[in-house]
C-alpha cells in the first residue's frame, strides 16, 4: 500500500493516457470512471456489487452528506469508508456546484455561499474552510477544492468574475487543507468555454499546487460539441505529470472523447440514474428496457457482457420487472451499466497501453451505429 499519494504514467496513446494512481487505500487504474455515490451509497447497489463492477473508486457528496447524517456523525462513527463499507478510495466533490444546483435561497459572497437545505429548509454555510473541515471528517483521500460553477450562457465578465472567485477559495482551500500525508487535494480550473480564461485559471492553480487537476464547470448544459472544443485545449495547459478530472462526464461517446484529449478521470450519475428508469447502455447503443418490444424477447440485453443482467436473465424477464416496479429491475440495471462503462474504460487502458485507440475507438462508434437493438 502506499503511503503517499502519486500517479504512473504508464503509456500514452496521441493525447490519451494510461497509468495508474497509487493511494493508501489502494490503486485507481486510468483512465478511471467513478460511480456516483451521493448520499453514502451508489444507489441501488451493494458496495461489493460497485467492486465487481470494476470501480477502483467512488465519488461522495460534500452537500448532501452535510445536510443529512452530517460531517461530524459519520467522523464519530469512524468515517465515510467505514461508515459504507467501502475501504478503497473515495473523492468527495467540495459541495459548491451541489449547493448551485440543489439549494434554495442562496446568498454568494466572497466569504462563501449560505443557503437553506433542499430537505427540511435549514440554513447552512459553505467556505473553502469548512468544506475542507468536511471532507476530512468524512475521511475522503481525494478533497476537491471549493469552488464556483457558473452556469452556462454565461458572459465573459460574469466567467472571468466567477473563475477568478474560484481561484481565491482555491488559495483558502489549499491553506485549510493543510499537508496531509496519502490524502489529495485538487484544484478546479474554472473558465467556462473561454481559453484565455481557462489558460489563467490553469497558470493561478499551478501556482498554488495542487495533487491532481480538475477541468471543471462543463457539462452544464453546453453540449458536446462545445464540450470537446474546451477540450480540444484546456487538459493540456495543465500538469503533465498530474491526475486530470473531468467533472461531471458523461455518457459513453462522451467519456471516449474526453480520454481521447488526455482526461484521466471522470464521474457521472448517469448509469445509475438511468439504470433506476430502465435505460441501458449497450455496445450497440442504447436499450430502453419497458419498450413493449421486449416483452417476448429471450435474448440478454447485451450479447457480449458478462454482468448479472446479462448473464442471468432475458430482456423479457428485465422488462417484467420494471413494468411491474419490482426492486430488482432498478438494481440489475444500474449493475449492467456500471459494469458496461467499466468495461469501456478497461477497454481504452489497454487500447492506450498497445497504442490501438484510434482502432478502437472506430470500433466502438461502428458498433453503437448497428442499430438493430
Ligand atoms: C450529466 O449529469 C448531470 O449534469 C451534472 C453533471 N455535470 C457536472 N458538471 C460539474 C462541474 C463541477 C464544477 O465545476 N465544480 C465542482 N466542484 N463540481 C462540479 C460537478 C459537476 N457535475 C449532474 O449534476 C447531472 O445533473
Ligand atoms: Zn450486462
């Protein structure tokens, strides 16, 4: 186990990368994808289930585990990873781009952000300093630095307001961090869709330093094409030699295009959320399970995966239980598309590691044009 916290490049593929990240509490293979586990679980699976997926890591809230059991609860009760039975890494996100999207009455000053709380109307405040307080009583090993997102259209004044907010909680956050030994703490490059915005936010974080970057404030709305155009630039003007994560990302075509320009690592509720409505993710495309079409079909939802669902059990019997809202239809979907976007991401790391991405990559866009699903 190491004691510190580093990441091995291993190979390099044009801009995609492929190395690992060794933590106290294990390895985190990259190019990694991190199941969302909001509220102290990834909803609708067992913390064994999210390993036989393939996770080396899971992602936590700083917002909603504030408001509900609270930081300090779990502290006492021995920390987040004891707390869901989870013992290999967790990154918590700082909670500002949650309180944004989640809280009501909220008041931004340079100071931070308070708000009322979207569960029982309580008021709260988040600063760099106690979302740092926060993430350590949680127990995280990899803190995100406390941060603004502005939502997108933005204007330029408002975005360069807004980044340059962002790199002065940056500043607080590193101070507050402190220096802890095999914990991480991230900077969040801010910007919206303007390069010499995200190049100053870049050059301010590096000044300060941080363990690993995050290109954050996208997939806000802006759309993929806009998405890739940010990232067509703004993974390169930071760290070579640190971790770079993609808040936020996304659905399958998404996330290859974000390794294919040199991200590293990124999060998304998207399989799990889709996976409690009945929309699987498949390497031909995707299968929206209650379609009446499956009633009668024997066959898995996905030929080629070796999940569970798949291996287990008929399109039939998949679309019986989500037409008659049974538990396990939410759970044998969110285990298939957790286990489909593992077997993606293990896919590209050893596409990167043979240098055959861009055959790969051809692959998978000609498999999801099949159509026939
Ligand atoms: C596709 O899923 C939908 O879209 C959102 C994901 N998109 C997203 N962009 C993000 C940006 C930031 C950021 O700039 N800073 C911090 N600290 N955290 C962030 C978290 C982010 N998540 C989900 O909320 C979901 O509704
Ligand atoms: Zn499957």
């Amino acid at each position: 186990m190491a004691e510190r916290f580093n990441f091995e490049l291993k190979a390099t593929d044009g801009k995609a990368r492929t190395g690992v990240i060794n933590t106290p509490r294990g390895e985190i293979r990259t190019p990694a994808f991190m199941p969302v586990g909001t509220a102290a679980t990834v909803k609708a699976m067992m913390p064994e289930s999210v390993r036989a997926t393939g996770a080396d890591i899971l992602l936590g809230n700083t917002y909603h585990l504030m408001l509900r059991p609270t930081a300090e609860r779990i502290n006492n009760l021995g920390g987040l990873h004891k707390f869901m039975n989870w013992e290999r890494p967790i990154l918590t996100d700082s909670g500002g781009f949650q309180v944004m999207s989640l809280a009501g009455l909220r008041k931004l000053t340079e100071k931070g952000v308070t708000f009322k709380s979207h569960i029982d109307g309580s008021k709260h405040e988040l600063t760099p300093e106690r979302s740092m307080e926060i993430q350590r009583l949680l127990g995280s090993d990899i803190v995100m630095c406390f941060d603004e997102c502005p939502a997108l259209p933005a204007d330029r004044d408002r975005i360069a307001e807004s980044m340059r907010l962002s790199m002065r909680w940056a500043e607080r956050s590193k101070d507050a961090f402190g220096d802890r030994p095999g914990h991480a703490l991230f900077g969040i490059q801010q910007g919206g869709l303007e390069q010499d915005f995200r190049e100053e936010s870049a050059e301010a974080l590096q000044k300060i330093g941080f363990d690993g970057y995050a290109v954050g404030g996208l997939a806000v709305g802006e759309g993929q094409e806009a998405m890739f155009g940010c990232l067509d630039y703004a993974p390169d003007m930071l760290p070579v030699d640190k971790p770079r994560y993609l808040m936020g990302v996304g659905k399958p075509d998404d996330i290859v295009g974000a390794v294919k320009r040199g991200i590293d690592m990124m999060d998304c509720v998207l399989p799990s959320r889709s996976g409690r409505t009945g929309q699987a993710f498949t390497r031909y495309g995707v299968v929206n399970i209650k379609n009446a079409r499956h009633a009668d079909d024997p066959r898995p939802l996905d030929e080629t995966c070796t999940c569970p669902a798949c291996t287990n059990y008929s399109r039939a019997y998949l679309h019986h239980v989500f037409r008659s809202n049974e538990m396990i239809s939410g759970m044998l979907l969110t285990w298939h598309n957790l286990h489909y976007f593992q077997t993606i991401m293990q896919e590209m790391r050893d596409a990167i590691a043979a240098g055959t991405f861009d055959a790969w990559e051809k692959k998978f866009h000609e498999d999801r044009a099949r159509g026939d699903i």
